[in-house]
C-alpha cells in the first residue's frame, strides 16, 4: 500500500506554512470516480424537481455551517468581509438553481416539416461524470459556480481544488455529507497531476485558470474526445469617453481594477481615456486609490486584502518595473508591501503607457491601473481590440446609447456599460469569451445548465416505411 504524499499550504497573511492536504493518485481518483458514477445513476433518474429539493437542502447545510466555511475562505484568501459575500454568494447560486427546476427530460412531439407523417421530440441526456479545475483566487465560488447545475442537470460530480487555497475543503465536506452529497461529489485535492489524473476519468472537464494551463488542458480532454469548457485569463479594457461623468467613472474604474486586490479574471487591467479628460481622471482617480487601506494589522479593518499567491507577487513587480523603465510614470502604489510575512500591493496608478509595455499585454491579475489618452474613440476601440484575450470590457460615457455604439464594436464576451466588472456581481447574462479568453458554451443565464446535457432526437414515422425500391435508378 503505497503512503499518501502531502503538499504544504503556506497562509497568506503570515508568510507561515500552516497547512497541508493529501495529494489523491491515479488509484484515488479511479475510486472517487467510480462512487460518482454510481451514485448518479439514481440521481439522474429521480428527476429535476427532486434534484433541485435536494439542492436546497445542499444550500440549507452550508448556511448551518457557514461559520466554519468563511472562516476557511478568509484563511485561505486573507480577506474578511469578501470570504463572507463569498460563502454566500455560493449559497444563493445553489437557491437560485435550485428554482430554476433544470430542464425537462423530454419534449413534446413536433410535426416535421418536409415531411408530415414523420415527427421528432427531445430527449435531455445527462453527462455522466463532470470534472471541475479551480483556480485560487475565489476558491469556494469557482470550485461550484460550474458544479451546482452540472448537478441539477444531474451529473456527479468530481472537484479538484487549487492546492494554494484548499481550506475551504474540510468544512464544506461536512455540509456535503450532511446534505446527502457524500457520493455523488468527489473533492480530490493535489497539485498539476491530480489535475491531470482527473481529466482521464471524467466525461467532460471544466477549467477556470491560465491561458497557458487551459491549452494543456483542452489537449488532454481532446485525446479522450471529451468536451472542455475553459474560463481563462482576462485583460480587460475600460473605455472613457468624453462627457462621461469622471466621479462615477473613477469609482467603478477603481473598484473594477482593484476589488480582490485585482485578483480577478474580470478586472480592468487597462484604462484608455479620451485624452480632453485624461489629465482631470487621473488626477481623481489617483487622490482615491490613496484612500484605499491595507487589512495587513487587522483583518476586520481596511480595503485591501493580501496578494494570495508568492508567485503572483513576482510577476506584478516584473510588470511595474518594464512599465517605468520603459518610460511609464508611477503615480502612486507600485511597491509590494510586507507585513507579518504577508505581501501587500496599494492600487499601483501608471500613466504615459505605451501598448508594447507587459502591463497592457499580459494578464497582471493585480491592483495595478495603467492609463493611457486616446484621441479618437475609433482608435480606443482599435486599442482595447488589441489584445489576445477578450473575456470582458468596459464602456464609460454620457450616456447608454454612447456607451452602447461603442460596446457594439469590441472582441469580448461581457461588456459593462457605465460601470466596469459587472460579471463579477450579475450572473443572469449569458457570455461567452472571445480570442483566448476560454472556450465552451456560456456558464452564465441558462446555458450554464443546458451545456451539461446531451440532446437526443427521437424520430418516429407515423406513415410507411420507404422502400429499396423507391430509390432505384430506374424509378420514377
């Protein structure tokens, strides 16, 4: 019997290893997988509504243990007040589903058309078995954000977690079980390999991470010719135009590049501002990023939370030090801050950006706000396309139908129009992402449950069959 391997978890607020999980092997996830697979033949069969009670019982056993949960996420994340919008925000999205009711397992006969004695009707196909890969920036929400209607769908369930904010773990097992979810959801916790090893067991394989991960990804799942649903990196625009309202307009510039401590796939990463106005908002923006407090000497006080992962902290500097030798002036933040062993980053405001420098090109995934003047709105529009990436974007102008027009002509899935990051709060909107920026159907509005059923079409001839004879060369 071989040992089971661990891997440390270092707290992000301390600097401290303080944790550690097992790694599940190729042997574990064989076994998880197959307990999932048993148990959703029985969950598939009692049907929509029954799932959707038993979800609501799912989201009952969280708010009962939400104490416990939270408090996982704010170790896990460094933040308070956002690890507890978190822990329910997840537990709305399981009620929200759960009302939804699924779809219908089949639907009603429709006469053809070419020919009338032949109709069809639907039947709705569960996958069996859907694999989920989570990244760490919002490790509860994005660990079940594709697992709750995949099982509503009636699916089971297999989940591997990030290895660098896996806390959440132990507490939402306890909900799971204590709902009844013990079989039919599989947390198995790792580094890359359990990753890896998971795709090779499941049917279909959801991936929210890194460009570069999701590609070895979408590899692996189509040597199996299984689907893959990716939810990549983001380096999204935010356009201001001239009359926009520059109080509003820094405010949700600021939120959006900045909330999470930036560390979201849907933050601003580049400002383009009709250049009449540029000198006024940064000059409004930068007097309220300096507002902005650090929670290093207490959680429960200050805007800002730690940069979670070490590793993230090398690349915001790397991107912040190309940027001012290159010619970008700082004007405020820029210096990665410790305290306690944590590391901390004040909203870094660069100005004189060019769209060469690594901050206007790669994915920062950080508080970091570069601004830079355009002069006509063909060529910010032409600025904000210029990118690999297109999962969402931003419009500020002095009215909807400005911000509309403009809106209308870039490559992302999502754009918010008078306000910036608007996926990250409203989920009723299907989207689905341009360029690198992920692959699949949308996992918002109701795509996000039909994506996991199959359709079968069930074609029944009400007339006589036709004959060999009807198509022969010599018939008429």
């Amino acid at each position: 019997m071989m040992e089971t391997s661990f891997l440390k978890v270092r707290n992000t607020r301390t600097g401290l290893i303080d944790h550690q999980i097992p790694v599940a092997g190729p042997a574990e996830i064989s076994a998880a997988a197959a307990r999932c697979r048993a148990a959703q033949v029985d969950w598939q069969q009692i049907g929509p509504a029954e799932r959707a009670s038993r979800l609501s019982r799912l989201a009952d056993c969280m708010l009962a243990h939400r104490a416990g949960i939270a408090a996982a996420v704010e170790a896990d994340t460094g933040r308070r007040r956002i690890a507890g919008i978190e822990v329910d925000a997840v537990i709305g999205t399981v009620r929200g589903w759960a009302a939804f009711q699924g779809v219908p397992e089949k639907t009603d006969w429709t006469q053809g058309r070419s020919n009338p004695a032949i109709r069809h009707r639907g039947q709705y196909v569960p996958y069996g078995l859907i694999g989920v890969i989570s990244p760490w920036n919002y490790p509860l929400l994005l660990s079940l954000i594709d697992a709750i209607p995949a099982l509503l769908a009636g699916c089971s369930v297999m989940i591997k977690p990030s290895e660098v904010t896996p806390r959440f773990v132990r507490p939402f097992q306890v909900a799971l079980d204590e709902a009844g979810f013990g079989d039919l959801v599989a947390i198995v916790t790792g580094g890359g390999s359990t990753g890896s090893n998971l795709i090779d067991v499941v049917d279909l394989v959801c991936f929210t991470g890194s460009v570069a991960t999701g590609r070895k990804v979408a590899m692996q799942a189509a040597g199996r010719l299984i689907p893959a649903f990716l939810e990549l990196g983001g380096k999204d625009p935010m356009i201001v135009l001239a009359g926009a309202d520059l109080d509003l307009a820094t405010d949700a510039a600021l939120r959006g590049s900045v909330l999470g401590t930036g560390q979201a796939c849907q933050s601003i990463e580049r400002i383009y501002v009709d250049r009449s106005i540029h000198e006024e908002f940064v000059d409004l923006l930068a007097a309220k990023a300096r507002q902005i407090r650090f929670n290093d000497e207490d959680i429960g006080r200050g805007d800002l939370g730690p940069i979670i992962y070490q590793n993230q902290a090398d690349i915001l500097t790397q991107h912040i030090a190309d940027a001012v030798a290159r010619g970008a002036k700082l004007v405020c933040g820029g210096r990665i801050h410790l305290s306690g062993g944590g590391l901390w980053l004040g909203p870094t405001l660069l100005t004189d950006v060019t769209q060469d420098m690594q901050v206007m090109r790669e994915e920062t995934f950080g508080p970091v706000m570069p601004v830079m003047a355009f002069d006509t709105v063909e060529e910010a529009i032409a600025l904000a396309n210029d990118t690999e990436f297109g999962l969402s974007a931003a419009v500020f102008a002095a009215d909807l139908d400005q911000a509309e027009e403009v809106a209308l002509e870039l490559e992302a899935g999502a754009i918010s129009l008078n306000d910036a990051a608007l996926t990250s709060l409203f989920h009723e909107a299907e989207k689905q992402a341009f360029k690198s920026s992920g692959l699949g159907p949308s996992r918002m509005g109701a795509a996000g449950l039909t994506r996991f059923v199959r359709r079968k079409a069930l074609i029944a001839n009400t007339g006589r069959p036709l004959t060999m004879s009807q198509f022969a060369e010599d018939s008429e």
